[in-house]
C-alpha cells in the first residue's frame, strides 16, 4: 500500500467561513481516500496485480447448421448432423471454460482490492 504525506491543518483566520468549511470538508475526503482516516482508502496502479486477461478462446461459433438433406431439395427443415451437434457441444465447452477463466480473474481483483 503507498504511503502519502499528510495533509496540514486548514488555517481558521483570514478566510471566510464558507471557504474554511470547504476546505475541511476536502481536506477530510482526501484523508478518507489515503487511509488516514476511517476504513477507507486508494486503489492505486501499484496494489492492483491482476494483470489484464486476453484469454478468451472463443470468438465465434464453430457450429454452422449444415443440415441433412431430408426432403430431395435444401430446406429449413432438415435434421441437423452428428459434426453440428459435435461444434455445438465444442463451443459450449469452450463458453464455459472462457467464463471460468473469466470469473477466476474476477474474484483475484476483488480480493486484491478487499486487501
């Protein structure tokens, strides 16, 4: 986690009460934001180890329809073959294991940034 420098006091005199509230309530923010204050705190590029994910296996489908011819001519009828069933199941595997993958980063960034 990065360290930041605190922030000095707001000065109470010469300014008006208006700029002063102002600068407190801004001044308490950024407290929050740095963990100097509360339970919050900044995510920053140097706490975050997940690294971007360019895993994804399927990009489209493989499984294309070519049906049986059934009825002597092409139509929207036709029963589908045993290679179709065999790209479909493919692609729904690979879907799954895209979504795996997918989730495992996911659940790395979280915990990383619940740390």
């Amino acid at each position: 986690m990065p360290k930041f420098q605190g922030i000095p006091s707001i000065p109470n005199e010469k300014i008006p009460q208006w700029q002063y509230d102002l600068l407190a309530a801004l001044k308490e923010n950024i407290e929050i934001l740095m963990g100097a204050r509360g339970p919050g705190r900044a995510l920053t590029n140097d706490s975050i180890k997940v690294s971007p994910q360019l895993f994804q296996v399927m990009t489209q489908l493989s499984a294309r329809g070519d049906f049986i011819n059934t009825t002597g001519g092409l139509n929207a009828n036709g029963a589908p073959t045993l290679a179709d069933y065999q790209k479909l199941l493919n692609d729904v595997q690979q879907l799954a294991t895209d979504v795996a993958k997918i989730q495992d980063a996911f659940n790395a960034l979280l915990q990383q940034t619940r740390a």
